[in-house]
C-alpha cells in the first residue's frame, strides 16, 4: 500500500544512482517539484524516460543527473530548444549524454506492453522509417497470421515513475483528470513510484473520465501543491507561459543556469515553485 511521506523522503526512498526513471505528464500535471528534489539529493547516472521531454529534463540533464534519455519529442512548448539537452547532446557538458528516440506511438505502446506485463507491443508506425536501423529497441518482424511485416518495440518497465496528480485520499489512492497522457501506464509499468498531488482528501468522489490509482499500485505519495508548476493542475493552477519564455534566456548560457540552479533548485524548500 502507498506510504504517505514527504516529498524529500519519497524521493530518497525511490530514486537511486543509475536509476531508470519515468516522469510523465502531458502539457500538464508534469512533476516538476519532484525532479527538483531529485537534482537536490545528487542523483547521478539516471537513465530518464519521458515522451515529451521539456523544461523539467532540460533542468535535470543540465544538473548532471542524466547519463541517458529515452524520449520521442523534445524540446520548450511553443517556444524552441531544450539548450541544455543540446549542450550535452553537442559537447557533452555538463556531461556526454547518449539518447534513444522513439515515435509517440512507439513510446506509448512500450509503456502499455510494461504496464500489462508483456515484453514488447507491436505495431505499423515505424515501417518505412530510419529509426528501426538506429534503436536497439525497435526490431522489425512478421506476423505469423498474415506474414504482414510489423514493428515490435521493447516494453518500458522503469525503476521509478514519477507523476503529479490532483488529489489522493488518506489510503493512498491517486486521482487525476484532464490531460492525462501515459501517467497512469507509466505507473503501472514501474518497481516503484513516487506521486506528488495537489491536496489529500478523506474520500476521493467521482469525476467523469477521471483515473484513480489504486493505493496498491502505488509506492509513495507527498503531498505538494502547486508541484507542477510552471505546467499546471486542472481545477487547481493554472500554466505560468512567462516561465517558459523566459527558460529560453536562462538555458542558453551555462553559468545563467548555474545560478539559477543554485537560486532556484538548490538553495529553495523540497516542494517550493522555482
């Protein structure tokens, strides 16, 4: 059953060196305030997971916690360039970082092949494309029903996923609504799992097309409001744009988002917005 804790020990007791970690969350909901955490406890040699990888793994990578991404989109909504993935990708600072990309299709099918226990999904969206040449984890093969040449991709089975979500009840049950994404596979498909929710509540009631994580599912829950921000939580933030215009300046240059790491990440309370 979920262990409710706070969000700097959810963290300790989840996220080891040389982890492979998941942190979903689609336009909203995204756990900023966790991977926060995750840079100030000195995590090292992560291998992260994420389908859109934005703002939160730009500010992880640059910190040095990254030595891997497996993602299928990157880069800062409706603004441009993650700059410190590019740094890393580009001249290996803070560190080298390899990367493994998918399609959003690709990805979110490997989540559902962890989630439902299988080792690997299948489907059309790869044929034709270089990347079944480039990625390890993606392997053309034949139906053995209509000799039909498919493409299978390996099952995403993380150490640790990471999610926010907007309330949970005093048991450990988790619910959100809205955008949801891949949060609840994602969660589904790992060992253990840390989610940071707006409020907890007595009773969780019932919302249309809302997703409710049952306690057993679920390793630790912290409660952290407003830890999605500068994303938001539906009913409960709003998304601050200003944020990621002004990411754009603070990313490009190494020792702007070295002080803004030690100001904002660094030297701020576990759950506080930066």
């Amino acid at each position: 059953m979920a262990e409710i804790v706070s969000l700097e020990e959810a963290i300790r007791s989840a996220v080891r060196d040389g982890d492979t970690v998941a942190m979903e969350g689609f336009t909203h909901l995204i756990p900023f305030a966790a991977g926060h955490e995750v840079i100030r406890q000195g995590r090292r040699d992560l291998t992260l997971i994420r389908m859109t990888p934005d703002l939160i793994y730009d500010q992880l990578i640059g910190a040095g916690c990254a030595r891997k991404l497996v993602f299928s989109w990157g880069g800062n909504p409706g603004v441009g360039s993650l700059h410190r993935f590019r740094d890393a990708v580009e001249h290996g600072w803070p560190r080298p970082l390899e990367i493994e990309e998918h399609s959003h299709a690709g990805m979110a099918n490997r989540y559902v092949a962890g989630a439902a226990g299988l080792p690997f999904a299948v489907l059309r969206g790869y044929n034709g494309t270089g990347l079944v040449s480039q990625t390890a984890t993606i392997r053309q093969i034949t139906c053995p029903f209509t000799g039909e040449r498919l493409t299978a991709v390996a099952a995403v089975r993380p150490d640790v996923t990471v999610i926010h979500a907007q309330r949970a009840d005093r048991d450990g049950n988790v619910q959100l609504w809205g955008i949801t994404g891949v949060q609840k596979e994602a969660v589904l498909s790992a060992q253990r799992s840390v989610v940071t929710v707006e409020e907890i509540v007595a009773t969780l009631d019932a919302r249309p097309n809302a997703v409710v994580l049952p306690s057993w599912a679920v390793s630790y829950v912290a409660r952290v409001p407003n830890g999605a921000h500068p994303s938001y939580a539906l009913d409960y933030t709003v998304r601050d744009n200003d944020y990621y215009v002004a990411w754009d300046a603070i990313a490009r240059d190494r020792e702007t988002f070295g002080r803004w790491l030690d100001e904002n990440v660094h030297h701020a309370t576990a759950g506080s917005p930066a």
